[in-house]
C-alpha cells in the first residue's frame, strides 16, 4: 500500500508535506495555485486507496498568523544578533508599555 507523501510526490512532485502535529493520520500540505491542475487526478489516487480523504481550506486567521509568527521569529533573531554584537535592539527593552526608544 502506497503512503500518502509517495501519492503525492507522483502527482505532484516537489510538494512537501508532513503529518500533522494535532491529529494523528492527517497529513497536511501547502499547495500552490499553480499546481491546482493535478488535484483532481491526486484526489482521485487518494479515495481508490480506501481512506477517507479531505480538503481544508487555510482561513485568513491563520494566513495572518502564519505571517505573524514569521515575523516575530526574524524580529527575535535580529535582536539575537544585535546582542551578540554588544548592542541592543530597538525596541527590544520595554519601560512603562513603551519600547526604550520611545519612552
């Protein structure tokens, strides 16, 4: 019995994916538009292997999320690398609610 990623990978070859870390046997990828044009013959390899198969839509909250969660991360390592340089990031130091910049 084929796994899902080999499924996948034959219809659509590059797209990477992982098993999901909050549901057990769900698998989940990141498709682009440009590759909408398999999903149909990819669907239809997945429901002749006797599972279930499903979509799920990203909302617009986890888009913004996503986004913000990139963000934070770039932001927490340019304030590591300004402190390895003996120098603090703005912003990064808080007085009173404000960033020390801006009190």
């Amino acid at each position: 019995k084929q796994t899902v990623d080999n499924i996948v990978q034959t219809h659509m070859p590059g797209l990477s994916g992982a098993e999901s870390s909050t549901e057990k046997g769900v698998w989940e990828y990141s498709l682009s538009l440009d590759k909408t044009g398999a999903l149909p013959a990819l669907l239809s390899a997945l429901e002749a292997t006797g599972g279930e198969v499903g979509l799920q839509l990203t909302t617009l909250e986890q888009v913004f999320i996503k986004i913000a969660d990139s963000d934070n991360e770039a932001e927490a390592d340019t304030d590591e690398d300004q402190h390895h340089d003996g120098q603090q990031g703005v912003g990064s130091v808080w007085e009173d609610g404000l960033p020390a910049a801006l009190a």
